[in-house]
C-alpha cells in the first residue's frame, strides 16, 4: 500500500535520487493530477538554519510562474515521516542529464534551443531576485512538447547553509560550480551563468570543461589551464559559438556576460556564425550616437575635452576651413543682434605677445582669463593656423565656453569661459575671441 505525504500526496514511485533529496511520482488526490514530489533528507528537519531559510527559499521558488521553469505547487513538513516536502509540477519527457547519457553530446541546433530555453529561465528568476546555485544537467527537463524547465530552484541554497553539512562539502556536482562558489563567496546571477556555461559546453562536446575530483584540485585547474576550444572537440560547432560559450566561463564573474537574455542572444548568433558582442562592453545594446549623447550630457568640461581632441585630430587641414566656419557662424546669428566686428583688434596686440588677450570689458559680469597661448610670429598666422574650433554651450541667457586649437605645434589649445547678462554681449566677446585667433 502505497504512503501520501502531509495526507494528500501519494507516493506512486521514485523518479531519481539525490544525496540530499529523493524525488518521488505522486498523485494529488485533491485536484486529481499527477506531480513530482521532493523529500529532503530526514536529518535537515533538525536544523533550525535549514528549516527557517528553506520555507524561505521555497516560497520564493513558489512565486516564479514561467513556461520555462518548473512550477513549485506545495511546500511543508510532514511530522509523520519527519520530513521536509516540496510539490512540484511533474514533467513528462528527459532531463539533459538523460540525453548526455544515450547521446554522447548533442547537435548544435538543439543544443542551442536547449540552452536559449534554461537562458529565459533563468533570466526570468533573477530579475525576480532568485539565483538557482544548482545548474546542471539534471535540473534541465525537457517535457514531451521540447519545452525546457529548469527545477530546483532555490533548493541548493537553502541546504547550504545547513550547520549539519559538513565542512568542505558541496551540493550539487562541483564541475558545475562557479569560481566564486568554489571560494565559499556568495552567488550571484552570474555564477548560475556560469553553471549554464558548463552545460552547454557539455552539451557540445560531451565532456566537462575541466575534469576533476575535489573543489582544490577544480579551483586550481580554473587557474591554471584553459578548456580546450569546442570546435577542436566537435568540429560542427562554429568558432563563434565556441567564443560565445568562452566568455560564460570567465573565471571572473565581470568577465561574464551581465544576464542571461545577453547569453541567449550570445548563443543564437554563434550558432549563426555571427561573432558575439563583448559582454562586458556597457554600450553594446545602445542605438549609434547613444554614447556621444552620453558625452554632452556630462557637462561643459567634457563636451570641451571631446571638442579639444577633436580639433587636435584636424591639425594639418587647411586654414580656409576657419574661415568658412566664422562666415556661418555669422549668418546664423539673428539680423537684428549683428554686431559689427571690433576696430583694428590685431592693432592693439603686440606681435610679440606672450599672453592671451585680456578680457574686453564690454561684459557686465566680467570674464575668466583664458589659458596662455604660445608666440605667434608676425605674418605668418593665417598660414600657421591650422584648425579653428569654437564650441558654443549655451547656458541660460549669455554664458558660452570657446575651445581655440591652433596649428602651431608651440602653441596650446585655449579655451576662455565668457560670462554676460545678455546674449548680445556674451556673442560680442565670443566675435572677438576667433578675431584674435585668426589674425
């Protein structure tokens, strides 16, 4: 006569074992449908640790509803059995760890699809705060309709942290384990990542990445060796999808790619021979001209870096180009505001001036002095003047910054910081500046 737990499910038989868990067929005799039934190991209801963070983490798991994750019905404790029970929805079909074991690995299209599959699994658990711990080959159950799930989530953590494991062991297989958890550190998203990244590296080639026997001798092989190239292993497997499975087993979880839809999209285009985009490249996923947006919008003094390299790049182009940009200047500025150039502004420089030229004192606020600029020989400026680049920042109704680059290799770029009242003025200075710089 068959057993129920907590007086509702009963046990039909065992569909795998665990070294912490076994997990059982059952019927649910109140809404009359099969389902998979985990039973922790006895001596974990002892814990107080355990059993507070695994109601925790189970009713966490509970919460998670996607086709791509296997849905947890039920959680409890059944006294009778003194046993923590966890209800699953049962899942008809073969776990990876089932199809390594008839197959050897797999071909490239389904590997793909598999793992494409376990990427929205997992991409939808941590943007709902849950980290699996326990990627592997048996907790990916592919159902009769090629539906992946991934199962156990949560689990792992919550036995971890049992005072009754013993120090050293690990849950689950430690192959599969990332670098930082082999440490004993916390794990984040990106250490499932990495689990993931083994299995797909199983999947393709039918061996693990690095072979070994215990955490040491797996955390010093992570050090020391490189995995071989999956397309050595299995020459059907593109080089670009070999880099894309690569970088998901970076030793560094920053080295890693930022989540897993960016792993999945890694994965669909190395299947497709297309390279995959640097994981760690913070501006990957922007439109063009996003990242030059960003410049602007961090305020004047690196609007006007950018701008003093930019007229450093076009040193060496011909002077007449200063020439044109003050005419447009000029007839962009609105008819009613023209200000006619100053007298005679070269009359009143020596040609010999080492300084820039002082502030004009037409501006009710005054002006910031600009930096100093290197000798200019008599009558040789318009040909050593190479590039002109004013870049104008307006700022409420009459503050502008100007950025001056010069051709003379002796000369610094000047940059001045005009502050008026009004427009006009603010215009007026800003006429006056190129004046003196295209003398």
């Amino acid at each position: 006569m068959s057993s129920a737990i907590a007086g509702r499910y009963e046990l039909e038989r065992r569909l795998g074992i665990g070294g912490m868990s076994t997990v059982q067929l059952a019927f649910d005799r109140r809404l009359e449908r099969h389902v998979a039934v985990k039973l922790l190991a006895e001596h974990l209801a002892d814990d107080p640790a355990f059993v507070s963070r695994f109601r925790r983490e189970a009713l966490a798991a509970a919460r998670l509803v996607h086709p791509n994750v296997v849905q947890v019905f039920d959680f409890g404790f059944d006294e009778s059995q003194h046993q923590h029970f966890i209800v699953m929805e049962y899942v008809t079909g073969q776990s990876c760890a089932e199809l390594l074991r008839e197959r050897g690995h797999l071909d490239v299209e389904e590997a793909v699809e598999i793992l494409a599959q376990a990427c929205r699994g997992l991409d939808y658990a941590h943007r709902n705060g849950v980290v699996h711990r326990d990627v592997k080959p048996g907790n990916l159950l592919r159902d009769d309709d090629d539906v992946v799930k991934l199962a156990d989530f949560g689990i792992a953590k919550a036995t971890e942290q049992s005072s009754i494991t013993q120090v050293g062991s690990v849950l689950g297989t430690a192959a599969y384990l990332a670098p930082e958890q082999a440490r004993g550190e916390e794990a984040g998203p990106r250490a499932d990542l990495y689990s993931l990244g083994v299995v797909a590296y199983q999947l393709l080639s039918g061996r693990l990445p690095y072979e070994a026997t215990s955490l040491s001798e797996l955390a010093l092989k992570q050090q020391r060796e490189a995995p071989l190239r999956l397309e050595d292993l299995n020459p059907s497997v593109p080089p670009t999808l070999s880099r894309a499975v690569a970088t998901a087993l970076a030793l560094e979880p920053e080295g890693r790619y930022a989540d897993a839809a960016q792993f999945e999209r890694a994965l669909r285009d190395g299947a497709r021979g297309v390279d995959p985009v640097a994981a760690t490249d913070p501006t990957a996923h922007l439109p063009a001209g996003t990242a030059a947006t960003r410049v602007l919008r961090g305020g004047a003094a690196a609007a006007a870096g950018a701008a003093a390299g930019a007229a450093a790049a076009g040193a060496g182009r011909d002077a007449t180009a200063a020439t044109r940009a003050q005419q447009q200047a000029q007839r962009r500025a609105p008819a009613s505001r023209a200000v006619p150039p100053p007298p005679q502004v070269a009359a009143r420089r020596p040609a010999s001036a080492a300084s820039a030229p002082a502030p004009r004192p037409g501006s009710r606020r005054g002006a910031a002095s600009s930096t100093v600029a290197a000798p200019r020989k008599k009558g040789r400026a318009a040909r050593r003047f190479v590039a002109l680049l004013a870049v104008f920042l307006l700022i409420g109704a009459g503050t502008a910054i100007a950025i001056i680059a010069t051709g003379n290799r002796d000369q610094a770029v000047q940059t001045k910081r005009v502050v008026s009242d009004t427009a006009r003025d603010a215009w007026q200075q800003l006429r006056d500046l190129i004046d003196d710089n295209t003398k």
